[in-house]
C-alpha cells in the first residue's frame, strides 16, 4: 500500500515540477543537542532549495541558547533562530510559540511543514491552523494554504521514558492527538506512525522516512580506528551504537553473553550513552559475570569518528524491544550503519524489521529470541564473505531511496495533495 501511495505521489509531482513554492519549516528545537532538526529538518530543507523553492526553516533554541536570535542561510535555506525569551516563566513556551509563528508568517509562505506535534513548535502549529481558518494569518500575500504537521516519534511513549511532570505529559499526548487529526496532511517517518495517524482520522498522511546524507568519509572510509588501537585489538569488535532507548542493558547482556559462550574474543564497543546511565549498568553485568573486558565504554563521539569506527568493526548489535516507541521509529543510528556498509544484527520490530531486509542487508531475529539474535552476531563474525555480501546490500539499498533529493520528492507531492496548484 505504501508503496503505491509514493508512486503515485511521484507521477503528481511530476506535472507540477516546474512551480517553485514558498516554504517554511518549523523545527521542534535547536540544532545541537539533539537530532531532529538536524537529521531531519535541515537535510529536507536543502534539498527542496536545490530544487528551487523558496525555503526559510524556523528554529526555536531553547535547548541552545547560544543561537538565539541568530540567522544564516545554509545551502540556499534562510535559517532562523528566533529569540528565545527569558524570565517568562510559565508563559516562556506561549511566547516562543507566537516568535515562531511570526518568523513563519513573515516568510509569506504558502505552506508551514510544523515538525514534531509537541512543545512549542506543536503550539505554533495550532495557532498557524488558526491563522489559515481566518483567510491567511492577517492578509499575507500570498496567503497560507497549508500546515502540515511531521511526526517522527510516538511522542506520548518518550512521557515515562524522560520522567516529564504529569501535567506535561498530558500536554504533549494532546498536541500529538489534537495536531496530527486536524493538520491539513500529515508527514510520518514510520509505517507505524502513519497507521496512527490515520487511526486518528487523518486523511493526508505519507510516509517519510529519514534519510542519509551520503559524504566522502562514507564514500572512502579509513581501514582502521585509533580509538580502537589498545590491547584489546585482537579481539573481535561488534558495535553498541545506543541510546538505550531500545533496550535495557539487561536485554543487551542477555544476548551478549551467549555471544561470548560461542566467541570468547568478541568485544562489545558501547558507543552512545543511556539516559540513566544505561551503559554503566550494562559494564557492571559483564564486570560481576568475569567479562569485562568484553565490554568497552567508548561514550558519544564526533560525527568524524564515525566512518573509521563503522570500518574496524566486524557487525553491529541491534537489540530492540517490541514497543510503541521502537515501533514508531525511523532509526537513524541503523540508517547510519546500514549507509556505511556495516553488517548489522537486529529484530524484527517497526522501521528496523523493514529497513533490514535479512539475508540481503542484515540479519534478522524474531523479537525477544536472545539465541536467535546471537546467533545472527556469530554468523557476521564467523564469515567475512557473508558480511561484505550484507553490508555492500545495504549502502545499495538506501542510495536507492532514503537519500534527501529523492525524499523531497515525496514531500513535495505532499504539499501538493494539501495545496494544489492555484
């Protein structure tokens, strides 16, 4: 179905190629710490500007307070930070909400792409819906034609897991309820979350997955990685690329263990860091079963670590719970792997059991099968031919369509559904 869903969408776009538009992309926070706007909001906006649109992407720093008030153009995109205000207490979130819908509406744009339907971007978007119910925002010209709303998360799952203030929680489970039923079409980042989108009486709603930005380091990646130069170089490294939002360490030791039954000189690279702790947890388990060595800590490093990290490790270990939350995702760190050719051993669970074809781009283990999942990390460290089979298939497979150009493609022939040409 979805698969006839983008066709469709492409031979639409087609007809209409020639017409740029004026755009403007609400991003749900600042560029740093976090990954969203830009994995997600930023690699988008480039794209449709290389293809000639007018785009001006709108961010709200509170979590960077260093780029308040900054604007820059990056790639052909007008990048604004807007003020962030300080001192408002409990009214701070409104007021950034009504910054972000000038900057919006300044723009003259005939559609608002709003992502993630929570905070102060899910706010700005109720008061954008508003602005169109009323012919436009205050007689733009052109006026607003469109909202759209992005989701990329199961946003009332992340209510335990971050330990948000009930009364916030409940806030951010509204605006995900409230946003994706009434924007005028909805762009999701999972088949899951498309299915609950339309669960809430959505009819636009199209499938977006993430994408990768493929760079020279993962064109040509070095043979080996000093960070991984110490004794422990003739043991056979498997990567942990983890925020331990997919699984406990408990979860992880249950498979790993079984590894090192199997292969004693396998080491787990942990790369990434849990929100409590996680990792710390996940050592201490290996440390107290006489293993400790087999686990190793490397913590967050620099996106330019990356490439030589993916090419001096034998696999990766995916382990990943059969949640809402996981189910909702469309996982960038597998992306990541998978783009740089790494073999990858993970479950079959939402974006992962779709993206991981098993046999042609990784390996594949039924949800909650610790032996089945191990198995799968001792057949990529037992055959090099099978892992150079896996991973050329999965850099082939995502060049051929979860690079940006292509997906603004299928973003544009969302636009259009929801604002047809005039």
């Amino acid at each position: 179905m979805q698969a006839a869903r983008f066709s469709g969408h492409a031979s639409r776009i087609t007809r209409h190629a020639s017409r740029p538009m004026r755009l403007v992309l609400v991003a749900p926070f600042a560029i740093h710490p976090k990954g969203t706007t830009r994995w997600r909001v930023l690699p988008l906006a480039r794209a449709l500007a290389a293809q000639g649109h007018a785009v001006r992407v709108v961010i709200p720093p509170y979590d960077w307070p260093q780029h308040s008030g900054l604007v820059w153009r990056d790639q052909g995109v007008e990048v604004v930070n807007v003020v962030v205000p300080t001192g408002a207490g409990p009214v701070g979130p409104l007021l950034l909400a009504q910054r972000l819908v000038r900057a919006a509406l300044a723009w003259q744009p005939e559609l608002v792409h709003v992502f993630k339907p929570k905070g102060p971007g899910g706010l700005a978007a109720l008061a954008l819906l508003a602005a169109w119910a009323r012919g436009g925002g205050g007689g733009e010209t052109p006026p607003l034609r469109c909202v759209v709303v992005d989701t990329d998360d199961y946003e009332a799952g992340w209510n335990e897991i971050l330990d948000y203030p009930a009364l916030w929680a409940r806030v951010f489970a509204w605006q995900e309820r409230v946003l994706l039923r009434r924007a005028h079409a909805v762009t999701a980042a999972s088949r899951w979350l498309v299915q609950f989108a339309a669960g809430l009486g959505q009819p636009q709603v199209t499938y977006l997955p993430n994408g990768i930005e493929f760079s020279c380091s993962q064109d040509a990646m070095p043979a080996s990685l000093a960070v991984a130069e110490t004794e422990a170089d003739a043991m056979r490294p498997v990567l942990l690329y983890t925020r331990f939002v997919e699984h406990t360490p408990a979860e992880v030791w249950g498979v790993w263990r079984l590894v090192l039954a199997a292969q004693p000189d396998a080491q787990l690279l942990v790369v990434g860091q849990g929100h409590a702790g996680e990792e710390q947890q996940l050592a201490h388990l290996a440390a107290q079963a006489g293993a400790g060595r087999s686990v190793r800590l490397l913590g967050w490093l620099p996106a330019s670590a990356r490439p030589g990290l993916f090419a001096a490790v034998d696999a990766a270990l995916l382990p990943v719970q059969d949640t809402p939350l996981n189910r909702a995702k469309s996982p960038m760190r597998l992306l990541d792997l998978l783009a740089a050719g790494v073999p990858v051993a993970t479950q079959r669970v939402g974006e992962y059991g779709t993206l991981v074809v098993d046999g042609v781009s990784g390996l594949l283990a039924e949800p909650g099968d610790a032996a089945e999942l191990a198995g799968c990390v001792l057949r990529l460290l037992r055959s090099s031919e099978l892992r150079g089979q896996l991973g050329q298939g999965a850099a082939s497979a995502l060049r051929a369509g979860h690079t940006w150009p292509d997906l603004a493609q299928v973003a544009l022939a969302a636009y259009r559904t929801c604002c047809p040409p005039p």
